[in-house]
C-alpha cells in the first residue's frame, strides 16, 4: 500500500506556477515535483499552506558567508539559516573570502567546507584573478558558470582589476569559454582622488559625495564597451544609479548580452538612510537618492531586472561601529530580502495581489535560476527540484533583532513594518524551516554540481 502514496503533498496553496497564479495541490516525490493537482492524492505526509501563497524556492545569487576566513561576521549555519526563513532555497556565494576562491582548487576546499552545514542548495562564482586569467579558460561548469569582477576596491576586495589590459583578457577569455562575468562595476581611481584632495571622510552625510554615481557610470560604461567588443555575457551587480539603468536597458535593447542585478537593500533604503543610520546602511556601491531608487523599482516593474539579489554582507556590530572611514560596507539581508521586495511591491505598484506574486516567482527565483544555469531551479513544474516558500501575504509584522538568524545579530531592517511573511520553506521536498515553531531541518543542502 505505502509504494502508492507520494512523499509529501502541499495543501491548500495558492500556488505560482510559470502559467500563473491557481489554487492547487502540489505533489513531491524523491525530491522532486511530480504533479500540482486538483485533488490531492495521499501521501506519506502533508503540509497545508492554509490560503499562503506556494512560490518557488527563492534564489539568492548573490551571499557572503564569510566562509573560509571571515567566520567572526557569518558562517554557513548562520548565513543558511537565514537563507531558509527567508524562503530562500538556493544561494550563489561571492569569492572574496580568506583565501579568495580564485581557482578549482580553493572553490573545491570551499565546497567541502559547506558540505554537512548548509540548509540551502548553493553554487559559487569564481573570482576573476587579474595575474591569472588563464584559470578562467575552459573552466569547468561544474566549477562554476560565473566569475565574479571586482573593479573597485573596499574593505573586503580581494584582487581588484584595475589595469585595463587585464580587464581587457578577463573579457575576451570568459567569452571564450562561455562563463558569465558578474561586476562590481565601479571606478575607484575618482574615489581615490576625492579622498587624496579631501581627507578621509568623516560623516555618513557625504558617504554619497565621497563614493559618487560617477564612478559606477564610467564604470558600467567600460563595460558596456567590452561586452560589445568581444561578446561577453556580463551581470552587473547591485546596479544603484538612474544612469547606470538606462545606460544598460539601451545597450540590451541594442542586443548586447548585459543583464543587471538590484539588491533588496538599493529597493529599501535611500541615502537619506545612510546620512541617519550610518554605518548600518553603508554599502558599497552606496544607495542613492530617492529618484535612483525609483527609477531602479521602474526597472523591476517592467521586467529590465535581471535578478534581485540580497548582497547579504554581514559585519559585526565592532566593525560597523568604527570611525566612518575605517568601518566596513555591507550589511545583512538574505533573510529579509523576500519580504523587503513583497513589502516594497505591495506599497509601490497598484496591481491584484496575484500579480505581485507572479513577479516576485520570476525576478527572485525563475530569471535567476536561467541566467546561471540552475537546473530544475526556479519554476513550479512536474520534474523540478521541490523546493518551495510558503509565503502568508496579509501577515503584518514588525523586524527586530530577535527574528535575525545571521551571526552579526543586527539587521537594517529594524523597526520596519513588513508586509508578508515566509511560513515554511521546503527544499528537495523536506521542511527545512517552520516559523510557528522555529525549527530548521538538515542541513543537507547540495553543491549543485551533481557531485555532491
Ligand atoms: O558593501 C559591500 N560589501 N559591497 C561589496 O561589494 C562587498 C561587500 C562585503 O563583502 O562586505
Ligand atoms: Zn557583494
């Protein structure tokens, strides 16, 4: 009789599948979506979603773990914590650790390192090593299909790319070998020049001056000019001016292969933010003012967003309390990145609720599951991986430091009224997170690899 019940059946969804929004069942078997149903068949167990909308796993790709090296600001089982009572399922982590992941090897060890830790499914992009370019030719894609720039430098940089000949081969060797660049676009020489003229800076209230929009357009510009020379597919990063997004909209309307990246923290909070709370909305590049923000939410409701991601950067309360010049930008959000988005969505656009839904499935899970290859990621549909976010839209709640699950113990998001909330988040067909009774589940999460 047992071989005729399926594993795991969700009840009582609203689920958001690619053809949109419908009241159904969805059905699970080893790990995988079999069915979504009318009826629901029997099944060894069952979750009721009980009205909640069923969305894809969300995707992050874009987390500092900190692992190896920086443990003191997160580890995995923290920063996957997080992930999952975010309802994120699948996380791509960033290459500026201690050592770099600049090569297999180093990506390897990391994986072993996360490997028995991590609740969530998760990939790494490679750093780009300006000395070695040669690493990324015919990398393996098993390795990595992304290899992350940094073209700017700041605290936790590890090999910036400064000299254009080296920007340059980076290019033309990831055309080369198919792999996606991800850049942190922004041209530190003028920051370099402001500091030099002006001394170090003093007060929050010119973090914008001191870190200008220019930098991040001539930046995006040289870019953009790259990607049009040698056909390089490339993800600009936490894009943050109004500049930068119309500079990229036209070029990929002209049919350069150039996506870019918002983060939660660049949708939610303004310079007028970072001038009142300092350190804890000090980011790199840095959030701009209310017309960037705007226009960079134009972009998500018109579909020019290629990911949303959280750029979740924790630093340690020490750290964030230093001298302005000395504390470091980044600040926490895999967490709060869902419902930061849902709530952002919900005050701005004027759409039915199931609209909203639909676009927070395809801009945090389905777009950034295709942009970096994560097979059977990112759509509800028979043969994907079950991974799932039971997500309550109605429930109101206020953030504080109790709900925060990264080790840095802080969140930027304090004292904010969010709208919606994730109630279980489901990965391979196992609940990995339950709010009503704060329990995780293992932490068995694969490096998607198939290796293990
Ligand atoms: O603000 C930032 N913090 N921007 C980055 O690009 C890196 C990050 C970090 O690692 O702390
Ligand atoms: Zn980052």
């Amino acid at each position: 009789m047992g071989e005729l019940k399926s594993d795991l059946v969700i009840t009582g969804g609203r689920v958001v599948t690619p053809d949109g929004v419908r009241a159904a069942n969805v059905v699970v078997d080893d790990g995988r979506i079999t069915a979504i149903t009318d009826t629901a068949p029997a099944a060894e167990s069952t979750v009721d979603a009980k009205g909640a909308y069923v969305l894809p796993g969300l995707i992050d790709t874009h987390v500092h773990f900190r692992t190896p090296g920086l443990l003191h600001k997160e580890d995995w089982a923290h920063g996957s914590r997080a992930a999952v009572a975010g309802g994120v399922t699948t996380v791509m982590d960033m290459p500026n650790t201690i050592p770099p992941t600049l090569d297999p090897e180093t990506v390897v060890a990391k994986a072993e390192l996360v490997r028995g830790n991590s609740l969530v499914d998760f990939r790494f992009h490679i750093g780009a090593d300006p000395e070695r370019p040669e690493v990324l030719a015919g990398l393996d894609p098993e390795i990595a299909v992304s290899a992350k720039v940094f073209m700017a430098g700041h605290h936790t940089a590890p090999t910036v790319v400064r000299d254009p000949a080296a920007l340059e081969k980076i290019f033309a060797t990831a055309a080369g070998s198919d792999l996606q660049l991800v850049l942190h676009a922004e041209d530190d020489s003028l920051f370099e020049l402001l500091d030099q003229w002006q001394g170090p800076p003093v007060s929050y209230a010119e973090y914008e001056q001191r870190r200008p929009r220019s930098g991040g357009i001539a930046a995006v510009a040289r870019v953009l000019e790259l990607v049009r020379r040698y056909g390089t597919k490339a993800h600009i990063l936490h894009l943050s001016s109004r500049e930068e997004a119309d500079l990229v909209c036209a070029a990929k309307a002209a049919g350069l292969p150039v996506t870019f990246e918002v983060t939660g923290h660049h949708l939610s909070f303004t310079d007028a933010d970072t001038c009142r709370g300092g350190a804890r909305t000090r980011l790199s590049p840095s959030i701009r003012a209310q017309a960037d923000q705007d226009r960079l939410w134009a972009a998500v409701r018109e579909g020019e967003v290629g990911s949303i991601g959280s750029d979740h950067a924790p630093h340690t309360v020490e750290e964030k309390t230093r001298s302005v010049a000395d504390s470091p930008p980044g600040l926490p959000g895999v967490q709060e990145l869902g419902t930061a988005v849902w709530t952002g969505m919900r005050r701005r656009f004027d759409e039915p609720e199931d609209v909203s839904a639909a676009r927070l499935a395809e801009v945090l899970s389905a777009k950034p599951a295709e942009l970096f290859r994560l097979t059977g990621k990112g759509r509800i549909e028979p043969g994907a991986d079950a991974d799932f976010a039971l997500f309550d839209p109605a429930e109101t709640w206020m953030l504080s430091a109790h709900h925060v699950y990264a080790k840095c113990g802080w969140s930027a998001y304090e004292g904010w009224t969010m709208s919606g909330r994730v109630r279980q988040t489901i990965r391979g067909g196992r609940v990995v997170w339950d709010a009503a009774t704060g329990t995780f589940g293992e932490p068995d999460g694969r490096w998607l690899t198939g290796r293990f």
